[in-house]
C-alpha cells in the first residue's frame, strides 16, 4: 500500500455564547446541527444514525468490555433521540457529542481528499454560524481541543486496515511516531497542564490530556493507542484504526502530512517492513515532555539507550518510509505519495533549523509566530489574559475572525485546498467510496431514506410494512463509477433496490 486507504477525520468544535458562559452547550449544539440541517432541506427525523451495527466496546486485544465497566461516554451505540444526529448529502455525520457539535467527515481514499472534506466541515460550521446570528444571541464556534480551562474534545483520524496485521505490532511500531507526531501537526496552545495553570506555549493541545499507553477509552484515561474494534466494514477482512491522539488542524500542510505520515506508517507496518526498533521509554510522560519544548532543542530516550531529537526520529521515520515507497513501487509511485512525502521532507526541512521557518505549514509554528507578535508589541508575559484570548481567536470558524483564515487570506500560510473546492464538497460526496451511495440516496430519495450509518443505508418502501436496510459493507463498493447509473436510472427507491438486487444475483 501507499497513503492511499480508506480514511476520514472527525472533529468536535467548541462552542459558546457571546456573553453567556452558562449557556447549554447541548442545546446549543443541537442548535448548531438543526440549523444547518435545515438549510440542506434535512430533517433530522428523516436522514437519522442508524446504530445496529455500532460496538464501541469491543477491543482490539481480543475481549469485549463489559457495559457494567464502561463509561456512560464510551456507549455511543444507544440513540438519545434528544440529541440531533443527521447524514448529509456529502456522506458526512453531523451530531451532538459530548455537548459538542461533530463532524465526521466521508470515508476518503487519499489523505489530500481528507483535507479536502475536512475543510468542507470547517464551512459547514461556518454556515451554521452565520444562520444563528440572526437568531440572539447566536453562537461561536471553534476548531479547537481545549477550552484552556480544563476540557479537552477531539479530533480523531480513522484508517482502515487489514485485520491480518497483528495488533500488538501496531502498538509498539505506531507509538513512538504518535509520540512525535505532534511536532508536525500540533496546533500549539498557550497554557501548561491540562487546565493551563502554568505559564508557558506548547505544540499540541491535546497531550497533556492523555494519560495511557493502550486503552479502550477516549473521553477518561485517554490512550495513545485507542484499541476499539468496530471497523464499520467487513469485520473478517479489515479493522478501523481509530486514533484519537492528534489535534484540529487549520494548516492544509498539516493536515496533508499528519494524515499522509501516518497512513505510510502503517502501510509500513502491515508490510512488516520496519527492520530497526524506534521504541520510545516512557511514552506518556516522553509525549508530554515533547509538547512542552517548542524549541525543540530537548531530546527523548529511545528504549536502545540512544538520545535523540523528536524532529531527529521524524527524520528517521521519513527515510525510511521514502526507502520503503521506492523499494515497492520505484517510479509506479502515485501521486498522493508523492506529495506527502515532499511535504513530509518540507515541514522536517525546515524544524531542523529554526522552527519558526515552518510558519507557513505548521500549526503551531504560524500561532506562535501571531503570539510572539503580541508579546513583542505590548511588552506580554505568557501568563497574560489576553494571550489566551489570541489562542482561542486562532480557531474561530468566521472568516473575518478566525486568525487562521486571515492568515490563509493574506498569504502567510500555505493553502492546498482552495475555499471553492471545500465548498464543493459541503454538498458531494467523495465519488471513488460508498459515501458517493449514501450521499447520492439522500439526495435523490430524501423522503425514503430513514437512516443510514457507515455501513448500511436504511430505506421506507411504499406499501412495504418494515424498512429496507441497505448493506455497504466494503468501504469501495457504492462508488459513482459502480452504481451511478443504477442510482441515477432508478424512477423511485424500490426500483432501485430491484436494480441492486439484479447485479448482486448477477454477480454471484
């Protein structure tokens, strides 16, 4: 394999009321996805989850967690019907999750297309925003992990693999790149701990609130390898590496390269290709202590005894995985490797020397560069109020005052993705995955279409007494090119079922 996989990227946004801290944020979240819902003509009644599928507790390791011992966050598979929960037209999920509004974006097959839909998520909530203006007090959001006060919400990547790599080889390979991951993809936060009580600017927002190795749990004793096995596929062939560690980007760069690194890695470990060990002592605390140096100057033990520089073991990483591309495809490579490890090399080049030469691709790097400005002009200690307010702004969704898009806007910071491509794909589906069916059944079959989730579409055929569910269990079945014609073809929702039944008997 290359980057290309299946995969996908869902964000939590933060949210408040302008002058109203006690607000609901569950409400308001609701608010949030109603209200977009609404204006893409979606009831959430009409296009909910469907949950049959769902198995939040079932662990990589080979056991089931017993619902008696989970969290009440773990149980995502029971429907609150309180909580607003739609499918959109573009294949993405739009929902309340812990007192959040997420979106997870479509199933992609390239980590360029996963910039490409999770920008579409940023306008979806921009667009969200802008309608409850109109309604006082509206709400703010943010494309953030932290409130700096304590709390911490996700964005967490998924990757398909193959079930026949052994789990225990993906723990010891994949750890150590997570714990150095960051200096890549960290969005950067103002505040040390997880409550930002001591002073200070580190890489990630989300490391210090992970506190184990391995664990099933996302939201309490957060681990570097989440070990949930519900791959919402074929469950004999793959599983959905769900990983929960990395931060909400606003850099394309980034995004591209946390997403395209990462899917190398692990194309490099269902290969068994890595021939050196790269084993991390003490990855939580080693996690932690990455974060917290922004010079990157500081070094991290492996477990071989050796020293070494984070950005030193990321260079580790990319050579080897640049060998590996060039042993196995040499000049067949495709294209999106191509550009992620350019990137790749790019984002290395430069933290190698002065961090601050990565400004125009790194997160964390280009808000500290809008911080040091502050600091610089009026004389700020990073204890300072108003250095924390500048972290938040960073993250705001609306154009005019989120500090990320005005750097975007004036040509500080490296744009992949233009606004239009994004907005394209606030409505379309990526048409080379199952999304482009799910998508495509919601638009054409608004009224049939009950519920749907990953892996199944479930449809209302007049005069039919019980509902139809729709299986897509392989993620690159239900593609534009497989099924178009017999979705476009179809006059009404049990023609199609009849023209899907056809090809399915044909093909056995």
């Amino acid at each position: 394999m290359s980057v290309r996989r299946v995969m996908g990227i869902e964000t939590e946004y933060g949210i408040s009321v302008p002058g109203s801290p006690s607000a609901n944020p569950m409400v308001l979240s609701g608010d949030v996805v109603t209200t977009y819902a609404a204006s893409r003509g979606v009831r959430p009644a009409q296009a909910s989850w469907d949950y049959a599928d769902e198995a939040p507790l079932r662990d990589a390791r080979g056991f089931d967690m017993g619902r008696g011992s989970a969290h009440a966050s773990q149980l995502t598979d029971i429907e609150d019907p309180t909580m607003a929960n739609v499918v959109l037209t573009n294949g993405a999920r739009l929902y309340v999750d812990h007192a959040h509004p997420e979106y997870a974006s479509p199933e992609v097959t390239n980590p360029r297309d996963a910039v490409v839909w999770d920008k579409a998520g940023e306008l979806i909530m921009r667009e969200a925003v802008q309608r409850l203006a109109t309604v006082p007090p509206g709400v703010n959001l943010y494309k953030n992990n932290t409130d700096g006060k304590g709390a911490s919400y996700g964005t967490h990547e998924n990757y398909l693999m193959s079930r026949r790599t052994p789990f225990a080889r993906i723990i010891s390979q994949l750890t150590p790149f997570f714990v150095v991951r960051q200096v890549m993809s960290g969005s950067g936060r103002v505040g040390i701990g997880v409550d930002s009580r001591a002073t200070g600017y580190q890489i990630a927002q989300r490391s210090d609130f992970f506190e184990a190795e391995v664990g099933l749990e996302t939201t309490l004793k957060r681990p570097i390898i989440n070990t949930r096995d519900e791959p919402h596929a074929v469950a004999d062939l793959y599983r959905r590496l769900h990983v929960i560690l990395g931060d909400a980007n606003h850099c394309d760069v980034a995004n591209l390269v946390k997403m395209g690194s990462t899917s190398l890695v692990l194309a490099m470990i269902e290969d068994d290709a890595f021939t050196t060990d790269l084993s991390v002592r003490s990855p939580v605390p080693t996690l932690r202590a990455v974060s917290h140096d922004p010079t990157l100057k500081s070094t991290i033990e492996l477990t071989n005894g050796r020293s070494i520089r984070p950005v030193e073991l990321l260079r580790t990483f990319h050579e080897l995985a640049a060998r590996y591309v060039d042993n196995t495809w040499g000049s067949d490579v495709d294209a999106e490797t191509i550009e992620v490890l350019h990137w790749w090399d790019t984002v290395l080049t430069a933290l190698e020397g002065d961090p601050m030469d990565a400004r125009r691709w790194v997160d964390w790097v280009a808000k500290l560069s809008v911080l040091e400005g502050y600091r610089e002009r009026d004389s700020l200690g990073w204890g300072d109020p108003r250095l924390k307010a500048v972290d938040i702004q960073w993250s705001d969704v609306r154009s005019d005052r989120g500090l990320a898009h005005r750097l975007a806007a004036t040509g500080r910071v490296e744009v992949l993705v233009p606004e239009a491509e994004a907005a394209a794909a606030m409505d379309n589906a990526p048409e080379d995955t199952r999304a482009w069916f799910r998508g495509a059944c919601l638009r054409k079959f608004p009224e049939s279409v009950v519920a749907a989730s990953w892996d199944s579409v479930v449809v209302e055929v007049p005069g039919e007494r019980s509902l139809q569910r729709i299986p897509i269990l392989e993620p690159l079945r239900g593609t534009k090119d497989a099924v178009g014609d017999l979705v476009e073809g179809a006059s009404d929702i049990r023609s199609l079922l009849e023209s899907l039944a056809t090809v399915e008997q044909a093909a056995d």
